[in-house]
C-alpha cells in the first residue's frame, strides 16, 4: 500500500485469455464464472485516487468511461492494485447489452462522452486480481486471488465481484443460460494467472441459438465466381424479408463452391430485403450479387442486435429442398 496521496509505479501486462470449448469432464477441479458480453479492460489502481483503464490490445480508454473514476473508491483506501474487469452496460433488465456498449465504444469527442456517460453509466465487472498491495500476484492459484479479491470488499454502483460456482459446472451453464447471458468461464482451480497467454486453464464456453434464415445476396470469389465468400441473410417479418446481417464463417471448402452454384442462376436485380435497410448500406461497394431470396438455410448466432441483425452468425448449412439437392 502506498503512503498517503503517493502513486506506485504499476507494471505493464496484458489479460490472460480462454480458449473455446465445453464443460470440463472433471467439474469439482474448476471453478465457473458468468461470460460477460462487454469490453475487458485491466484497471490500474496505484494509490493516489487515480484509475488507468487499458484494453485487451493495449489502448488507454480511461477517457471513453469517465463514470468508472470512481474506481478506487470502492477499494480501502490508498490500495493499490491492477484488477481484471468487463465493462458492461446492463439494460432495466440487469442483463448486459453488447449493442449499447458497442454505442459507447464509437464515441470520442469529450461531450458525447459525457452525455452517454450520465444517462446510461456502465459497470466494471471485477473477476481478478494481477496485482496488490506492492507486489505481482499472478503466480498465486486462483483460489487464492479469488480470496484477495474478496478481501477488497469491492462493492459499488459501478463496480461489482460476480459470485462463481465451484465444482457445479452443470448448474452454471444451465442458470446463465436460463438468465439469457452469454455463457460461462471455466477456471482450473489451482491455475495461476499467465499475462498475454491463452490457456486451456481457463475455457469459454457459449450459449449459442439457432435460426432459419433465406439468402438474399451473396459476395463470390474467384474469375469465374466460383466460390461464396459470405452470404446476406435475412429473416421473415410482417414488413417483409428483414435483412439480419452477413455470414462468412462456418463453410466447408464444398460448401463455399456448391452455393456459388446454386446462386448463381438465381441472380436478381436489387436487394430483396424489405426491412432494416440501414444497415444493408453498409454493405455498398463490397461487391455483393443478388439473388431471388428461394434458398433457405440455418445459422448458428450469439444474439440478436437491437437493430434486428444476428451478432456473430456461423453457416450451419442449407435447409429445405436445396439441402437435398447439394452434392454433400
């Protein structure tokens, strides 16, 4: 701890990060913590009333988040620490919403920052500790950050210590998914923190849905547009066929050329989407063809924007007639 108004000099490091996978075989050795849809930041705390919010990258983005200033008054006082943290924006629900968050992370200049910052605060969800009291404690296990966390006594309108499950994976997964948050963290419970690695000491792992959606356009690659690139996808809706967004990820090297030959004889002149037009501008000038929108298929995605598109969607296949006619 740092004498009174002095600041330690805090070492520079990067998160640790999870790699994807599923519920551990052997629950009782991890411990399980909720996957918050934000923005992870480590909050450099060094004892003078002061706080240093750094990205995953490495940004400063203290300024963006002014509300979280108030940082190190919820630890004792003149603690210094370097806490790891998601900032997120919940909603009147109290679930977190990436979209709104995306809302504040596009801002920049000083006012806006301010204005969004009074009427829709954001919270730093605090789950670990790298650093207290003058000295590194990443080698420590987890178990034993877990208690100095605890001992902080973190508890403030903008920053909070999430509860975790240890040994009941099952029941984690099964509640945040019931609560309609994003998914779980699994944390091996002797691992010690490693800055900047990915390791299979800590796993993420999602609730992903499902949807049944009908190409509208597609982006071809090759001379002779052999092979799909991504695909427009919309959704039914009474206003029509809403447009919910572009899907690149989750196709074979078979599936890229067998729908390049499906859409091809099915070109059409204008995008058949009827709704959430504004967002398929963004889609000028990227080359994309149109097609009569008669190929159904199914994706895979994380949630849907308030804007009506699917975050993150992953091609799961076709569906429907098509499907039975692919060369699979």
């Amino acid at each position: 701890m740092s004498p009174a108004g002095a600041a330690v000099l805090l070492p520079s490091l990067r998160p640790m990060l999870a790699v994807a996978g599923t519920l551990p075989a052997r629950q009782d050795d991890w411990a399980y913590e909720v996957k918050w849809d934000g923005m992870r930041v480590l909050a450099g705390l060094p004892g003078n009333g002061t706080v240093r919010l750094q990205s995953r990258s490495g940004r400063d983005v203290t300024a963006q988040y002014p509300e979280l200033a108030v940082l190190p008054q919820a630890l004792p006082a003149g603690a210094d620490a370097i806490l790891d943290a998601e900032i997120v924006s919940l909603g009147p629900d109290g679930r977190p919403s990436f979209g709104r968050l995306q809302e504040r992370m596009s801002l920049q200049r000083p006012a806006e920052v301010r204005r969004a910052a009074a009427a829709a605060p954001v919270t730093a969800m605090v789950f670990d500790v790298l650093w207290l009291r003058g000295g590194q404690v990443t080698a420590l296990p987890y178990t034993a950050r877990r208690d100095l966390l605890a001992g902080l006594g973190i508890g403030h309108p903008r920053a909070a210590v999430p509860a975790n499950w240890v040994g009941t994976g099952t029941l984690a997964f099964e509640w945040t998914r019931s609560a309609g948050l994003e998914g779980l963290i699994a944390k091996r419970l002797d691992s010690r923190y490693r800055p900047g690695a990915r390791s299979r000491d800590w796993i993420k792992i999602k609730h992903l849905r499902t949807a049944d959606v009908v190409i509208g356009g597609w982006m071809p690659e090759g001379p002779e547009a052999e092979v799909c690139r991504a695909l427009l996808i919309g959704v039914p809706d009474p206003a029509g066929l809403r447009y919910a967004g572009r899907v690149g990820t989750g196709f074979t090297e078979r599936d890229r050329r067998t729908l390049a030959g499906l859409l091809r004889p099915l070109a059409g002149p204008t995008p058949p989407f009827t709704a959430n037009l504004e967002a398929l501008r963004e889609e000028a000038g990227r080359g994309v063809r149109w097609v009569r929108p008669v190929l159904r298929g199914e994706v895979e995605y994380l949630e849907r924007t308030t804007g009506g598109r699917l975050r993150q969607p992953v091609w799961r296949g076709l569906r429907g007639d098509a499907a039975d006619r692919a060369p699979y």
